[in-house]
C-alpha cells in the first residue's frame, strides 16, 4: 500500500532523492562496518570505552553516487550542450561513444554548437521506455537495459518559434546512466 502510494511522487527526481535519504536513516549498517566500533576493553578501565570509538585519522567509506533518472539525465546533458560545457558533458558518454570521438579534445573541438541566434525555451521528456535489449542499426552494437526517451524541445530562432521531438538512447554505465552521442557522420568519413 505505501508503495502505490509513493509511486507517483517517485516521478519527480527531487522527491525521490528525499525519500531515498529518509529510507535510508531506517536501513541498517553493514555487518562489516561494526567491526569498527568494537575493541576488547577487558582491563582496561575508562580507556576501553574510547576504544570503541573509530579513530578521528580514519578515512569515511565515500557514498556511491545515486543514479539520476534518464529524463533527469538527458536535460542536464542539454543544458551543458547549449551552456557551451563541453568538457562537463565528455564523463557524460558513453565508453562507444568517447572511442568514436578519439578523445575529449575532440569532442570540445567537433561537438556541433547551437547556433548563436537559437535559444532552447523549453525542453521536456515525452516518453521513457526501458528496453531490455536494443541494436543501433548505425553503429552495429547491441546494448541491454537501454533508455529511450522522446525528448521535445520548444525554441526560438529570432521571431520564429517551433517546436520538435528527437529520440534519445541512454546506456546503463558507471554511477548512472551514459548518452550514445556519437560524431556526425561528416567527420567519422573524414577521420578514417
């Protein structure tokens, strides 16, 4: 019941973020992290009770980064795009993706900019599908647990306003998802 009841509110990255946080001051601590609070303190009088306290020189475990959801992806990586933050948005890629561009200088240097006189309005997710396995067809490369997302995008090119949609794969990879965006097809013919 509780889970039907947060479903909805799981939508929004923000409040999924604190419901993760609240779940997580519930949840146990691993069996090997007491090791740490536990000493012997047989005849040791007031000093066994400082031993059970971790050393102030002991380096915390780093908390594994939590995976954003693909629209919550995909929006930042655009927002990088059309912000000029190309060196940001290289650790966005995919490990095919950063092959095929040859390195981040390549991709800083080649990645198509925005025009100057286009401004992106508004940029919104019409649909996310999973797909457990999926091929592009481009590429001739087969991927598992893939993010398709319809993305539309509103912009504005002097007075002229309009609006279009353009799909988009994500790749699971390290610490989250990874966009399949590759060179175009210009410069892969010209760099081989």
């Amino acid at each position: 019941m509780v889970k039907n009841f947060l479903r909805p509110l799981r939508r929004w990255p923000v409040v999924d973020m604190f419901l993760q946080r609240v779940a997580g001051q519930f949840t146990t601590w691993p069996a090997d992290d007491f090791g740490r609070f536990v000493s012997a303190s047989v005849g040791t009088g007031m000093a066994g009770a400082f031993a059970a306290m971790p050393s102030p020189l002991e380096p915390l475990r780093p908390t594994l980064p939590a995976s954003i959801a693909p629209d919550t992806f995909e929006i930042r990586f655009m927002n990088l795009h059309s912000e000029g933050r190309f060196d940001e948005m290289w650790e966005m890629l995919a490990e095919d993706a950063q092959r095929a561009w040859g390195g981040v200088q390549n991709f800083i240097r080649e990645m198509p900019r925005l025009d100057e006189w286009l401004e992106i309005l508004e940029m919104q997710v019409a649909n996310v599908t999973v797909l457990e396995i999926w091929t592009d067809q481009v590429h001739q490369r087969t991927y598992t647990n893939v993010a398709r997302l319809v993305m539309r995008y509103r912009v504005r090119q002097h007075w002229r306003e309009w609006t279009f949609d353009r799909q988009v794969h994500l790749v699971p990879g390290t610490g989250g998802w990874r966009t399949l965006c590759y060179p175009t097809r210009a410069r892969t013919a010209m760099g081989r």
